[in-house]
C-alpha cells in the first residue's frame, strides 16, 4: 500500500532533559525531543505538534511554550507548535486580556493551544474568557478532560460532557480538540462515573461523544494515548463506523512521554490492520494520519 508519512498532533519534549524532574511515581522523565525523534523514524512520522504543559498540576515540571518554540526552530522540519497560556493568566481575571499572550505566541508561530489541563470547570468564566480570546485569534486548542477537581489535571466536566457542550455552543468559530480518558469513555453509552476516569471496556454502544461530534462541527478528536487508543481497540466494529463518519475530524496523535512508552506502536499496528483489511478506506485513513493536521494547522507540507 502506499506509504503515508503521519502528523503527530499531540506531542511532548523538553529541551533540557538534564534538569527536568523525575515523575515521583513511575521515575520517568519527559523524553527529549531527540528521543521523541528516534520514535519518529520508527512509526514514520514525518512532524510533531509540540504541546507545552503550563498548568501546575499538569506535569511535575511545566513545559513553556518558550521550550515548544525553541524545539521547533531547531528541527523546523519535524515539528510544529501550541502555546501555553493558562486562563488564570495575567491577573486571574474573568476579563483578563488573554488575546495579549496569544498574539504574541501566534507571530512567533503558534498553530493553537494546549494542552490545557488547568484543574477548573470546563465552563468557568476563566476557561470562557480564554475560548472568547482563541476565537478571536483563530487558534484551534487541545483539551484534556479531567473528571474531578484535584487529584489530577484537566478542565473539569461531568458524565455527559455538558460542560464541554455549554462552550461548544457558545464558541462556535473555536476549534477544540478532544483527548483523556473521560473524553474518550464517552464514545459509548455505558460509560459511568466510576468507569470514566479510567479505560473502560467491552462492546461500544453509541455514546455521548457521537451526538455531540453530530451536533458541533468545531468539535475534533485527538486519538493520542491510552486513552484514544482503548476507545477504538475495545470495540473494532464500532470504531469503523465512528471513523468512517467523523473522519474530517479525527486526528492521530502518540503523546509519547517516556522512553518506555510503547502504546504507541500498538496503536499504528491497529490503525494500520484497519486500513489494510478495509475496516476503514484508504482515504479516511489518510485524513486521518495526516491530512487533517494539514488543513486543521495550516501546515506546509503536501497533503498524500
């Protein structure tokens, strides 16, 4: 079949390995993005969006958008990049002018934002403020969806994502970009509230996420992770279907962190079994690996 060189759109590096903390639970430290290359050239993967981590509670350490920017001019032919701006930023104000931060990040060349993972409520006037500024400047961001204050990271939605729904609908120009494991349980119906936080599986029936990738064309779906990778694998039928309908707006992603991550190669070895054995058409396929991160990020590079 023909070769197709993938988009990761959900991509992590620091520029200094050397003083970046330990994980005080797994030990890993986040990869480099030499490393994150070397599993580059393994998956095919032709470029990365690099995503900083600005929230506290996101990492043990913070990414900067100054170290996603730094990256990308080193590698310019590897990857690209999403800016930080938390929406407590400035003065922690619900009228915080946010759009100051992101001008200043898109002239340097930031694509969007993210990932956002500040531990508030999807829909507090923080997170609000913020959506009304990307839209302004017509930045695209990844969410992570968080099920719970504390103990975590994420904006904050309950079962259902009404929350998520409330912004969608009131940001309609934002392009947002969906990913964790309480975005991804929601591809099924059976879903719980002890269940969303985690991988859930068994047979999919058609969820919440169907009806709002329906109902909201800003919607978009980041298949990085565990958490995209069970959503799919649980139920390859189902998978099928979801992928031959929303197709425009489902993008591959890895969110590699560590040197021992392997999800990674599983979920290219899924994908690619899908293709070949046509559970998915070679052109859903293509939007999906990398066509879709062109037209979405405005990439210069050729569509396949």
């Amino acid at each position: 079949m023909k070769r197709i060189r993938k988009i990761d759109i959900h991509a992590h590096a620091t520029a200094f390995p050397e003083y970046f903390p330990k994980h005080f639970w797994s030990k890993y430290r986040m990869v480099s993005a030499e490393e994150l290359l070397n599993f580059y050239d393994q998956l095919d993967i032709e470029m990365g969006v690099l995503l900083p981590l600005t929230a506290a509670e996101g990492q043990c350490s913070t990414l900067t958008s100054e170290n996603c920017a730094f990256l990308a001019d080193k590698y310019p032919d590897r990857f690209v990049w999403f800016c930080g701006v938390d929406p407590r930023a400035g003065w922690n104000s619900e009228d915080a002018n946010l759009s100051f931060f992101l001008e200043h990040y898109k002239a340097l060349g930031a694509r969007g934002l993210g990932e956002l993972t500040a531990n508030i409520y999807a829909d507090d006037p923080l997170v609000d403020n913020l959506f009304h500024h990307l839209e302004e400047t017509d930045m695209p961001v990844t969410i992570h969806i968080a099920p719970r204050f504390g103990g975590g990271y994420g904006i904050i939605d309950e079962l259902g994502l009404p929350r998520i729904e409330r912004m969608l609908k009131k940001h309609p120009r934002l392009k947002m970009l969906g990913h964790s494991q309480p975005f991804w349980a929601e591809i099924s119906g059976t879903v719980t509230p002890e269940t969303r936080g985690s991988y859930p599986k068994g047979k999919v029936q058609e969820g919440r996420l169907s009806y709002l990738m329906r109902n909201y064309e800003n919607l978009y779906c980041d298949l990085s992770a565990g958490s995209g990778m069970n959503a799919l694998r649980r139920d390859p039928e189902f998978a099928a279907k979801f992928i031959e309908e929303f197709a425009d707006r489902i993008l591959y992603g890895c969110d590699i962190c560590a040197t021992f991550n392997t999800h990674q190669f599983e979920f290219d070895k899924f994908l690619t079994e899908m293709r070949e054995g046509g559970m998915i058409s070679e052109e859903n396929y293509i939007k999906i690996v990398r066509n879709n991160a062109i037209d979405l990020l405005k990439l210069p590079l050729e569509k396949a």
